[in-house]
C-alpha cells in the first residue's frame, strides 16, 4: 500500500513532465499536491481522534498525575501507533487510499486542464505601431553618397577626338600627343584592315546583339571566336564574356561556394577580389610572389579540413599572370609546382600576358614553359591587345560548359556585340603561325619587346621615379612609384596628378595616373602607368622619357 | 495586386508535370546505373580533385538539362531584327552518358519570325540613320579604347552620351558603362556597404543580386511588386535596426525594376517612391527592359507613371535592349554620378565602352528625341505600343494565361509543365518562329513559362501570320487554360490604362475583345488625344520641365556641334521634343487621385 502511494507521487511528478518539463513547473506541481492533500489528510484524523476521544469519556483523564500522562499516552498510542486507528497503515487498509488516489487523480485532471504557460525568453515588451512610428520619425538615414569635401579630387578625364598611330587628339588642344595610357599593345584597335572587317560586320549584323547568349543571342560569329580561341590555346573548349571586368568576376563564383577553399595573391585587382567576395567561398590571401607563404596558408588549410574530417571540397588558387596594378609577373612555374603537390585547381588571369608574352603569345604560362592544360582555367580580356572589348576563358570541356550554366556573367547578360568578335578573331588569326612556324603577330610580339625593353631600360634611370619589377621584366605595364614617398598616400597621390599633368602640358604625353576605389581591399601605391605599345617609335620612346626627367625634376622640385 | 498572383497551375496539369519530372529522374538514375555497369573502370573526374558539380547538379544538367538542350542556344547568322536566320543543329556524335550533352552547328539555317530578341525599338539592324555614325565613329576613335575610362578611355563620343542621357531622362548627370550586367553589380556596392540595408524586389535580376552580394549591405526581399510590404518591411526594419547589434542602418536602399524581364510587369514606381520617400529610404530603379520602351516617348517607368525621375535616386538602364547596342547608364543626382566616377570598379578599372556602341547608342537617342529631323522615333514607340497591345489581346482572347502590363512589349505565356515548355520551344521553332522558353531553375519548377518580347520592327501581317502560327501549337500543347481571375485583372487593368492614357468617355469600351479584332485602335486614339493637346490643352509641369531643359542646354549643343544645330532647331520648332501626351499634365495636376483610381481598380478587379 505504502508503495501505492508512492507510485501515486511518482506519477504526480512525472505526469507534468510530460507536459512541460521546466524545474519551475516541477516545484509548483509539488506545492499544488500538498496544498491539497495535507487538508484532505488532517481533516480525517482529526475526525478519528475526536470520535475515539468520545468512546473513552467515562475514564477521566488526570493529566496532572504521572500515572494521567502514562494513561493518556497509552491512550494516544493506542490510536496512533500500530493497530491503532490512526496509524497510517489502518487508515490505508480500510480504502484510505482511494481517498488520497482520488485526490492525485483530481490534481491531475487539474493540470491537464490547465493551460502550459510559457517562460518568455525576452522581458522586453514588442515595440507598439506608436513607438515604430516614433521610430521611423526620428531615423536620419546618411546621405546616398559621402561628401566629396575634403577628398582629393581626380583631374578631369581627358577626352580624346581623334587617333592617329600612337598619338591622340585632345579636346581643348590643338597639338596631338603621344598616348602611353591605352594598352594597345599590338595597335590591333587601331589596325586598317582589322577596322574594314569590323564595319562590314555591322553593316550586315547591326551593333548589339540584342539578347544573352541563351536566348537568341548567340550568332556565328561568337562560335567562330570560341572556336578560334579553343585552336589557339590547345584546350578543348572556350567561352566568351561581354566585358573585362565581369569576367573573371563571374568565372570565380561559378567554380567555388560556401565549403571551398580559394588562395589568392594579395596584389590581384579588384575583379578577382570581388568574384571571391561574391562566391562566399574561404578565402585566404598569400604575400605577393612568396611562395613559402602560399605553401604555409595551403598547409593550415590542409591541417584544418584534416582536423575537422571534411569532405574534399573545390580548392582554386588565383594570381595574374601580369599583375595590372603593378607590371610585374607571378611565378607560374613554383606555383604551378605548388598546386599540383596539394591538388588545387589553378586560374590564371592573362588579361595583360595575353599576345605578349610566350613564343606564341599565349602568355604568362607559356612563358614560365606551361603546357596548354596543365592550368584548369585561363581567363583573359580581351581589351588588351586584342584591340576589341570583352573576356573569355579556356579550358577543359568540362570547365567551360559549367560556365555556361552557372557563369552570371554570361547567362545574364547580352553577349557581345558581333563587331568586337570579329575583332577579337582578326587578331587571333595574325598570331596563327603558318607552315614555316612565323606569323605577323610573330614580328609584333618581338616588336613589342623591343619598345619594352627600351622603355624599361631609359624609365628605370629617371631620378625621383622608381620603376616597379626593374629593367629585366618582359612586362608591357610599367608602373612609375616615387623613388622618395612623402609618407601620405594623398600628397603622393597629388604629386602624380602633377607630374602627368606637366607630362602634358609641357612634353605633349599622355600618362595615365593609377587611382583606386575604396573598395579595393588594398591600395596600391601611386604610380603612373605607361603601357609599351607596337605603335611607339624610338622618337616617341625618347620624348615619353625626356619628358617625364624633366617634369619629375620640376613638380618634386616645386 | 500582380497579374502573377491571380494563376494557380490546374490540378491535373501539376500532376503530370510532376509526373514528367519523376519520370525523367528515375530513367536518368537508371540510365546512371547501366552507363557505370558496362563502364565500370571510368571515373569521372581527376583523384584528389572535387569534382567542377556537386552530384546533384551534374545529374540534372546530365540527364534533365541534357535531353531539352536544344531549346536554348540557338545560334542566329543574322542580325537580331524581325526574322533572323536560326542555324540549324544536331546532337553531337560524341556525346555520352557522363558530359552535358554537346550539339553542334550543321550548316544550313532557318529564316523565323525573331519573337526573341529585346530589340524593342528596332535598332538592332542596319539603320539609315544609326549604322553610318556608328561605323564613323569606328573609324575615328578606332574599335576600342583599349583603356578604362580614367586613363585614355573617355573620347568625345562619350562625353556626348553622358549629356544626351542625362537629358533624355531629365536628371542632372549620368555616367556610362560597357556592359548592363557589370552596371548593376559594380555601381551597387560603391553605393551601400557594411551597415546599410537593401529592400529588394522578389524577381530582381541576377545582376543586382551579383551587386548585392558583392557590397556587403544586408538584405531583405519584399513580395513581388508589392508597396505595402515594402512599407511593413521599411517599418520594421528602421524600427529594430542593425541585427544583433541593434544600431540604426546607415541609409536604406530600395531596388526595382522597370520592367521585370520574366513578368513582363511594369514596377508600380508611384506607390514605391511614395512608400520610399515616406521612410526616407533611397530608391534605385533599373531599367534594362523600360527604357526606351515604356513612355510615350520612350523615357521609360517614370513617364509611363508619371512620376518625377528626380523622385529616383538612381536611375540605371541598359543600351543592349531598346537602343540595339551594349553597355549601361547610371543617371541621378551630380554628387551621386560624381561618386561613382571616383568609385565605381567598372570606371575605374574596365575598359571604356567601344566607340562604336556609343555611337549607336547617341544616334538611336537622336532618333527617340527627334533630333534627326524625322519622326521616326515617335513612330517607332507608337508601333511597339500598338504591336505589344495587340498581341497581348490577341494571346489573351485565345485563352492563353498572359502575364505582364500593358504597353509592355515583354509577354510570358504560361505552360505551367516543363514537358509542355519543351514540345513548343520545338513546334513553334518548326513553323519557323523563335521564341524563348524558360523553366526550373530560372522559374518555379510549375511556373515554366515561354516569353515573348514584341518589337517595333514587327509589320501586323508578321504578328497576324505567327499568331496563326501559335493557334495550332497551342492546340497541340494544350495551353488553354483560361484562367479566369487572370482574364478578369488584365482587362480591369486595360481600363484603367485606357482611362488614365486617353480620358474616361472610352473606358467603356475597352475590352480585351475590342482590342484584339481592332474595334478598339489605341494608336489612333492616342493621335487623336495629342492633336487635342497641340489644339492648346495646356501641358503639365513634368513635360514642361523636360522642355524648358532641352531649351536650356539647347545652345551648349549647338555650339560644339554645328553640324547639328539645324536638326536641333528644325525639331524644336515641329514640336518633336519630349512628352506632349495628356497624362503627363493630368497626374501630375492630381498624383493622389491617380494613386486612389489606382488602388480601386484593383481592388475592384478583385
């Protein structure tokens, strides 16, 4: 009986446990129990010994005598202890337990009609539409655009109104000047015969294309390019992209999400960094062209997947194979050699080595002696030396057809205009060697590299200026630091507005002045940029340089 | 409401689009299995490399994607105009089981009737007027510039096309870029960052999503086309802030449409800039597929509305669609298109637009603001309004569910089944029409869709001859669905276009019937209200602005480009310059009561 009880309390306490099960909600069941069993308890043995009590009223009670006490105990036990009608286990045996299972059963019914209330996690009362009105009032947003106030600000963009070979026609002045700002590297914007087919492509297609690749944007002379393409690099497959910086921004996102992995060198240019921003991949920046870095930030991320017990996940690493905002060139061969130990896939941006460099012009990694599929994706812009406007990129089949599902870049957007195909094929076709192994681009390339050299080699001796990389790269981006930095990136920064400026007024060059966004992760230093280009003679060479010494010599002076 | 929320797919058609799909996985699984059972040593893919797909992409690229590749790119041989020449396909011989299967050209080609390409107002082929300056322009500045814009890129043609833009969309500045896509998602983050927040229209295209992520604003999502969400999300979202942090949002900024390109709805831009202004929230609105195409001049969402450009922050459209050539705009206030020439990736680092493109784009814009001293441009906005009108009616009196606006010359004709979607790609190609089908992943699996886009290069005896067409393969698909809320809203909204656009005494007979066998001509009745108007109805305050200015920077033009001047001038003086129409003066006299007409119209048409 007595365990029937306690199966009775087990039950109170387990049965509000299976309707919410907070220790609050333990200790209040408990008291609710007692508050009600208790009375129930006492009312009966008090009605018990009242009802003995009168039984015994003929024996007088003498509490006052020892014998009285003694009496009066036995009395009591008589009741209370065991046999007695009092005693719990009397009580138990003639259906007291009914009484008491009852009462549990009443508790619980009790319970179970209860509502379960809820602990409320915040204290905090839900804003009212009054207080959210109030609210509303009262936010000032910041204006759409920071003020301008207190920045420096960029010179006005010149605007040019003519061409001719490698000098340009300004507005505002009458004189033509020689233009090293344009990285037309092999003259091909400008090419007669490159131009004649242009036009005749719009005159039959029109100018735009007037819709993306998917829907009715595609027109033959896009597969051509592909194809064209695909022949010169030795690959399976190419795709073509609208515009330069949309390239490799879209081609990053398409090869890598959330769980990969992507290395990059910390001097890449802007579209890099935002295609990894944008994929949302890991991303890990190695020091430029240290190799030993690159090694150590793949060796943690190994350790790390190890550790975790990850699946293999996409790995890319991503450098350029000329870096555009400093004119020197990654170390294709180590990091290729790098990427083949640890097995990560690896994307070179050609855009400046492509047609440049290599003994065909395929570029950077022809350069360093890589075979044609040893690098997963090749990317390029077009707007380089190919003279036209655009991207692609080259690969496997497999590497290209995925961009062309999940490219945004290409999927969403209108293709390329059919002219600047055209354009872009014409000059793959003069780098496209004949039976005996030569071809005009062939001569271009090697002309190329003679302006290169002269340049690099009469710019490195200009006193305040130090040219980044040295005289010895084959690089056509020449990047112009100053030799002695005020240490304010703004004064430097105004200080090569100035020396291009007084390049122009006075030596009749036009340079241009790297400037940077404010979302660029990292700010390279000032630099003027002078791109080497087929169209320069020696003359021009030695007027860039005279003018340059002497406008040096003048604005650091001043 | 949207026309998009009154279609529910019919319960049999889910159920065998469901069918299909299932159908199409289990054999590809099969398929899957036999292929690496008689090939069981072929792996896929290099050891140590994660695989380019993850495994269940790959299968539905393989074996789904793969059988329907057909469907899309189509290569053209031809210029994008009203027929082009579709090249002829096969598959190839070395496709297999494990790459995405390959189809090649054979040679030969298809001469169809292009229901395809955005080129809304005909500039997409050889133009009289654009091609010879464009082609000019190839041969002065050369085929690119070889350089972004801050070093050697900036020529004189696109000094011009800032200004020109600027002017036709009656803003203070704008500032252009080579490529649509890399507009948005370049000028998107040099706009919000880290404590900004971005409300964002459901169906946004790729490109500002691209441009959202890559800033890095938060982002909500407001339903489709729905300003009192956006007012709830506005609210809630000033009122709790940064999340975790609780700090208010440095600035809030709004994006929308014009246009949407799968809808073929026009954004509802007054309740949006009112609910925007309200909150002091910025708004951005892209116009890839309204400009040009929208307005009775072509200026797009705001003149269609009549709302005020000056009430948008930021006004981004696209040269690709309307103006047949490639690149994008950005125009708004001087300091905000003064920001993006210090900021923006896509100025500073990009190459500049090709001078042939700015060219095209400069020329067609002459040809919109009639300054070529012809009235072309505004026979080519009446034809695409005509044109698009009248096969949305036609589409719709043939039982088909249309979705889509008015005016819009973007029209989705729902097929609600995959397999439905493929077999018209296919039958409409065979009686020579190309039209663009789109489904999963660019749509709800149920909601595929094919769409087409209408231009002004279209003749009635083209529209007349492919609508015939359609009748057949719509019988053969079994695409009558009728759906009659859809029916019931489209015409409700037909009223209220008409009224709002040509006055009330015609409301009465417009009907979605009369429009579509020709007893009602909008055209005509457009004519007739701008005669009305010329009669000496005077002209509301947003058209006069947009002339007063067009007078105002009239003399700057003329003086660099003397060659000009005369069509400059001719034009002025035959009143070719922009908006005459009667609804820009009527909202702007009453914006309130247009909003309340509005909003009774729909919930009438509920």
């Amino acid at each position: 009986n007595t365990l029937h009880v306690f199966a009775h309390i087990h039950v109170i306490s387990s049965s509000p446990s299976g309707i919410g099960s907070s220790m609050s909600r333990h200790r209040v069941v408990a008291g609710l129990a007692l508050a009600i069993v208790v009375p129930l308890v006492s009312a009966y043995l008090v009605a018990n010994a009242s009802a003995a009590a009168l039984s015994d009223n003929e024996q007088s009670l003498n509490f006052f005598s020892l014998s009285g006490i003694a009496n009066a105990f036995r009395a009591f036990w008589d009741i209370v202890g065991p046999g007695g009608k009092l005693h719990p286990a009397y009580f138990l045996e003639h259906k007291g337990h009914l009484l008491i299972e009852g009462a549990l059963i009443l508790v619980i019914v009790y319970l179970a009609l209860q509502h379960s209330f809820k602990v409320r996690r915040h204290a905090e009362e839900p804003l009212t539409e009054k207080e959210i009105d109030q609210l509303c009032k009262e936010w000032s947003p910041e204006p759409l655009v920071p003020s301008t106030a207190g920045e420096l600000a960029p010179p006005e963009s010149h605007v040019i109104t003519g061409l001719e070979g490698p000098y340009v026609y300004l507005k505002g002045r009458k004189e033509k000047v020689i233009n090293v700002a344009s990285s037309n590297y092999l003259n091909m914007a400008n090419n007669k015969e490159n131009k004649i087919e242009s036009i005749e492509t719009v005159n039959t297609y029109g100018v735009g294309s007037c819709g993306p690749r998917g829907f009715y944007g595609t027109i033959d002379k896009h597969l051509d390019l592909e194809k064209e393409l695909a022949d010169f690099y030795d690959t399976e497959a190419a795709i073509i992209y609208s515009y330069d910086v949309a390239t490799i921004a879209s081609i990053i996102p398409a090869f890598a999400n959330r769980k990969d992995i992507i290395i990059y060198d910390e001097c890449c240019s802007y579209p890099i960094q935002t295609g990894c921003t944008v994929s949302r991949a890991r991303v890990a920046l190695f020091k430029h062209n240290d190799m030993d870095d690159l090694t150590r930030i793949i060796e943690n991320f190994e350790a790390e997947e190890k550790a975790k017990n990850k699946p293999l996940c996409r790995k890319l690493i991503v450098v350029e194979g000329i870096y555009s905002n400093y004119g020197d060139m990654a170390q294709l061969k180590s990091i290729w050699e790098i990427k083949d130990k640890y097995k990560y896939r690896l994307m070179v941006d050609e855009s400046h080595a492509f047609g440049v460099l290599g003994a065909t012009g395929r570029g950077a990694c022809e350069h360093f002696g890589l075979k044609p599929g040893q690098v997963e994706i090749i990317a390029a812009s077009m707007s380089h030396a190919m003279g036209s406007v655009g991207g692609f990129c080259v690969g496997d089949r497999d590497i290209v057809e995925h961009q062309r599902l999940s490219g945004s870049g290409y999927c969403f957007s209108a293709s390329l205009p059919p002219y600047l195909a055209v354009a872009s094929s014409h000059m793959l076709r003069l780098l496209r060697p004949d039976k005996s192994g030569n071809s005009p681009g062939k001569e271009l390339m090697a002309l190329l590299q003679k302006r290169v050299r002269a340049l690099r080699d009469q710019l490195k001796g200009i006193p305040g200026l130090k040219l980044f990389g040295g005289a010895a790269l084959p690089s056509p981006v020449l990047h112009m630091h100053l030799a002695k930095s005020s240490g304010d990136a703004v004064e430097d920064q105004e200080t090569m507005y100035r020396i291009a400026d007084h390049v122009l007024v006075n030596g009749g060059v036009l340079v241009g002045v790297s400037q940077y966004s404010k979302l660029d992760i990292r700010r390279p230093p000032p630099s003027l940029v002078i791109y080497a280009t087929v169209a320069l003679g020696e003359k021009e060479i030695l007027t860039v340089v005279g003018a340059l010494r002497k406008a040096v010599r003048d604005v650091i002076k001043a | 409401m949207s026309s998009g929320d009154t279609i529910a797919p019919p319960f049999f058609s889910i159920l065998s689009a469901l069918f299909i799909l299932s159908a199409a996985s289990i054999f590809g699984k099969i398929r899957d299995v036999i292929y690496f059972l008689l090939h069981p040593f072929k792996v896929k893919g290099r050891t140590g490399y994660a695989p380019i797909r993850d495994p269940t992409e790959d299968f539905y690229m393989r074996r789904m994607y793969g059988r329907i590749v057909d469907c899309w790119n189509r290569p053209i041989c031809s210029a994008p105009t009203a027929w082009v020449d579709v090249m002829k396909r096969e598959r190839a011989r070395d496709t297999n089981g494990i790459d995405i299967a390959h189809i090649v050209p054979t040679g030969g080609h298809i001469r169809c009737l292009n229901l395809s390409s955005y080129n809304y107002l005909g500039f997409a082929a050889f133009d009289p007027y654009c091609t010879p300056r464009a082609v000019g322009a190839i041969e002065n500045l050369g085929i690119s510039s070889c350089s972004p814009r801050i070093h050697a890129g900036t020529t004189s043609v696109h000094v011009e096309l800032e200004e020109l833009v600027a002017r036709f969309l009656g803003v203070e500045d704008a500032i252009t870029y080579g490529m649509g896509f890399a507009t948005n998602s370049s000028t998107i983050p040099a706009l919000v960052g880290k404590g900004c927040l971005v409300i964002s229209d459901a169906l946004n295209h790729s490109s500002i999503v691209a441009g959202i992520r890559a800033s890095s604003a938060k982002v909500k999502v407001f339903r489709h086309n729905d300003a009192d969400h956006l007012e709830k999300l506005l609210k809630l979202a000033i009122a709790e802030g940064q999340p975790r942090s609780h700090r208010p949002w440095k600035k809030i900024l709004v994006i929308v449409e014009g246009v949407y390109s799968m809808e073929g709805e026009t954004c509802r831009l007054k309740e949006i800039v009112e609910v925007a202004k309200k909150y002091r929230a910025y708004t951005y609105l892209d116009e890839a597929h309204s400009i040009g195409a929208l307005g009775s001049t072509g200026r797009g969402c705001c003149e269609h509305w009549g709302v005020n450009p000056r009430d948008v922050d930021i006004m981004m459209g696209t040269f690709t669609k309307s103006f047949g050539s490639c690149g994008g705009y950005i125009a708004g206030k001087r300091e905000v298109v003064e920001h993006l020439r210090r900021h923006s990736p896509a100025h500073l680092y990009a190459c500049s637009m090709a001078p042939g493109c700015v060219e095209q784009v400069t020329s067609a814009l002459h040809v919109m603001m009639g300054m070529d001293g012809t009235d072309r441009g505004k026979q080519k906005i009446d034809q695409l309004h005509d044109n698009a009108n009248y096969v949305r009616s036609r589409l719709l009196t043939m039982g088909l569910d249309v979705l889509g606006s008015w005016d819009s010359p973007v029209m989705p004709i729902m097929t609600y089944n995959a397999a439905k979607m493929v077999a018209f790609s296919r039958l409409t190609l065979a009686r020579k029409l190309a039209m663009v089908v789109v489904g999963f992943p660019a749509t709800p699996v149920l909601l595929t869709r094919t769409r087409i886009c209408i231009s002004a290069s279209h003749t009635r005896e083209d529209l007349d001859w492919a609508i015939e067409q359609m009748e057949e393969v719509v019988d053969l698909c079994m695409l009558r669905y009728r759906t009659k809320a859809l029916y019931q809203l489209v015409e409700s909204e037909l009223k209220h276009h008409v009224k709002r656009h040509f006055g009330p005494e015609h409301v009465e007979r417009a009907t979605i019937k009369a429009l579509a066998t020709g007893e009602l001509d909008l055209r005509r009745l457009k004519d007739q209200s701008a005669k009305a108007v010329e009669g000496g109805i005077g002209v509301g305050g947003n058209a006069q602005q947009q002339q007063q200015q067009q007078q105002q920077q009239q003399p700057q033009s003329t003086s660099a480009k003397p060659k000009r001047a005369a069509a400059n001038s001719k034009a002025q003086l035959e009143g070719k310059g922009p908006a005459t129409s009667p609804r820009n003066g009527d909202t702007h006299r009453k914006p309130l009561a247009s909003v309340q007409a509005h909003a009774k119209a729909f919930v009438v048409s509920k």
